[in-house]
C-alpha cells in the first residue's frame, strides 16, 4: 500500500512552499511596519487653528496652534481642539496601518479557503 501524504520522510511540497511563503511575508510586514512608523500623519482642527502631527509609531512629534486661538480666557477651547486634532492624526496613522494589513492579507490567498 503506497503512503498517501505522510511526513515521515519530510515535509511535502506544498508545505514546504507555504513555510517559504509565510517567511516571505513575515518580512514583508516587518518592512512595511518600519516604513509606516517612518512616515508622519497631521490633522487640524478650529479651522486649522491647532495642527498636530503624529508617526506611525503613534508618536506625538509637533503641535502647531496660531496666535488667535491662544486665548487666555478660553484654555479649554484650545485644550478640545488639541485633543480633537491629536484624535485625528491617530485615526489616520491607524488607518495607514490597517490599509498595509489588509494589503499583506489580500496576499494570501485565503479569501475562498487554502490555496492547497
């Protein structure tokens, strides 16, 4: 009776492709996660008034308010607005971040189940 299949005598081909693959794309996100934590995200807010610019690592890197909106009477005007631009900033790092996901994702080739 002919084996069908086994492993006794080492990984079968289709195996060993998709370790190869796998490996391939382990790579490839870890390039592309450091190209993301290099690239920087602002948003605005009050009109552009406050600015905020964050990377991909989710890190604050500047913060930019013009002259009027600096009011002395009104601090948690400009608090909200710093908490709203920072807010979107982040959104958008996340965003880039789950666009590079879904692009190693759609590299699988799992939409219609394993490609073996």
């Amino acid at each position: 009776m002919a084996k069908r299949g086994g492993f006794p005598g080492g990984m079968p081909g289709n195996m060993n492709n998709l370790m190869k693959q796998a490996q391939r794309m382990q790579r490839q996100m870890e390039e592309n996660q450091k190209e993301l934590e290099t690239k920087e995200f602002t948003a605005a807010a009050g009109g552009g008034a406050v600015e905020v610019t964050v990377t991909g690592k989710k890190e604050i890197v500047k913060v930019k308010l013009s002259e009027e909106v600096v009011d002395p009477e009104d601090v948690e005007m400009l608090e909200d607005l710093i908490v709203a631009a920072t807010n979107e900033a982040l959104r958008k790092a996340e965003e880039a971040g789950a666009e590079v996901m879904n692009k190693m994702a759609g590299g699988l080739g799992l939409g219609g189940g394993f490609p073996f």
